[in-house]
C-alpha cells in the first residue's frame, strides 16, 4: 500500500503543479517550481517500494495518497474554526 500511496501523492503534486502553471501568478509559479521536483522524489521512491499484492489496496492506497493534502488542509480549517468559535 506505500507504493500507492506514493504513486497517489506523486501523481497530486504533478497535476498541482501543471494547474498551478496555468495560473499566471508569480506566487503559483513558484509554489509549481517547489512541487515539481518533490514529485520526482515521490515517484523515484514509489518505483523502489515493493509492489502491491491485492488491487483493491493499490486503489485505496491511491487514492489516499491523492486526497491526503486536502483532508490535512480541510482538517486544518476546520480546527481553525473550533478554535475561534465564540
């Protein structure tokens, strides 16, 4: 499951960084020059973990690995909204 959720990850941080191209704001360009060699690290260390035995595995090692900087971000919003609640 490590090699999927790597992959997963790997596969967010590109597609963050060619939609972040897009954008044609100096701050997108860097936060793009910043993801793209982490997602080269990813990729080379999810090709060297061992190959997953069941697919189901794979596909929720995936797609864990794809959503897991949005839930981080959600849980961080909603933590700031706990905190500043009256």
């Amino acid at each position: 499951m490590k090699r999927a959720f790597l992959f997963g990850l790997g596969t967010f941080l590109i597609v963050g960084a060619i939609y972040s191209l897009f954008q044609f704001q100096i701050v997108h360009a860097i936060l793009a020059l910043i993801m793209m060699p982490i997602s080269v690290v990813v990729i080379r260390a999810a090709k060297r973990a061992p190959p997953n035995l069941s697919r189901l595995h794979a596909v929720f090692g995936w797609l864990l690995g794809f959503l897991v900087v949005d839930v981080v971000i959600l849980a961080v919003i909603g933590i700031g909204f706990i905190a500043t609640a009256p």
